[in-house]
C-alpha cells in the first residue's frame, strides 16, 4: 500500500515537472507590415534565403555582451527561421511594389518570375542595449537569363519598444520591412 502510494506520488510529481516545463516554451513569429496584395503584377520570387549559422536555430538568439551572444532555450521560432523570412519579405515587397505575384522559393516555373530576389542575412538578433540589429546583403536577378540587376548590403538598427522577447521579435519584423523598402528602391 504504501509502495503504491509512493508511485503515485512520484507520478503526480513527474506530470507536474513536465506540465510547467512544457507550460513554459514560447513560440514566436515575425510580421509583415500589412497583408500581402492580391491578384497579378510584377512577378517576383523571393529566395532562396540563407542564414549566417549562428541564427540558424530554432532558438531566439540575443547578444547579451559584446562579442558573446547567448541562445534562449525556452524561447523560439514557430518554424524555419528562414521561410518565415522570405514569408514576410515576401509581403513587404509585393506592398512596396504593388504586386499580388510575389512567390517564394523554390517556385514551379520561371517564366512566371521576371526577378529574383536572394538575401544572405548575416546578423539578425537583439541586444542587451535595447536595438534589434540587421546586415543583410541582397541581389536582384532579371530572369530568365539571371542578369544581376541590383545588388546591396543593408545594414540597420531598430529600438525596442519594451524589454522582452515579444518587443525584440517585433523590431526584428519592423527591420525586415526596411529591407524590404530597401530592395523595393533598388528594383525601381
């Protein structure tokens, strides 16, 4: 009696541990600035991404010193870091140039791409001083010959509006749609 008392106890405890760790993973996303368009337009595909690999992680990743960052294990993206990049590039840049037919990659057919849009992100975290920080290289490519038409490097810093996962993730967004203004200007 007491031996079953005793696994219950250790059970109850166990499903209580695993209940508040489970309870205490939180999931983030990065915004648009507003709903992508609708319809035709310009085609334009945006990718492939690619991420320098310290932020290639399911984890939020802050520097929390100069020259240290640190991974926050509780705290991640609510997917692949980079689609959800080229998600919300993808919708900044079809607002900046009004067009409904902006694609990621990989898409089914060129012909339906006139430019090609590719990003290499090589910072993209928040600090410890209260900024979100960007350097992002991009370069447009006229298709279907793939003749480079614009190519950049963009480099930015956003405050934060509070301390917190939630307002860093935030100035992450807002900086993409200053990328995305930035390739827009570059396309024109």
């Amino acid at each position: 009696m007491i031996q079953a008392m005793f696994k219950a106890a250790v059970l109850a405890l166990c499903v209580v541990l695993f209940a508040g760790c489970a309870g205490s993973r939180s999931f983030y996303v990065l915004t648009a600035e507003g709903p992508a368009p609708s319809g035709g337009g310009r085609g334009v595909g945006i990718g492939p991404i690619v991420l320098a690999e310290y932020i290639d992680r399911a984890n939020l990743v802050v520097q929390d010193a100069p020259n240290r960052l640190a991974v926050a294990e509780d705290h991640r993206w609510a997917g692949d870091l980079a689609a959800s990049i080229a998600r919300v590039t993808a919708a900044n840049l079809g607002r900046r140039l009004h067009t409904g037919n902006v694609r990621t990659y990989p898409w089914p057919r060129d012909e339906e791409i006139s430019d090609q849009v590719t990003i290499d992100i090589r910072q993209l975290h928040s600090g410890a001083d209260g900024f979100a920080v960007i350097e992002a290289g991009w370069r447009v490519y006229a298709l279907p010959d793939r003749r480079l038409k614009a190519s950049r490097t963009f480099v930015a810093r956003e405050a934060l509006a509070a301390d917190g996962y939630q307002p860093m993730v935030a100035a992450q967004s807002r900086l993409l749609a200053r990328l995305a203004a930035d390739i827009a200007a570059g396309m024109r």
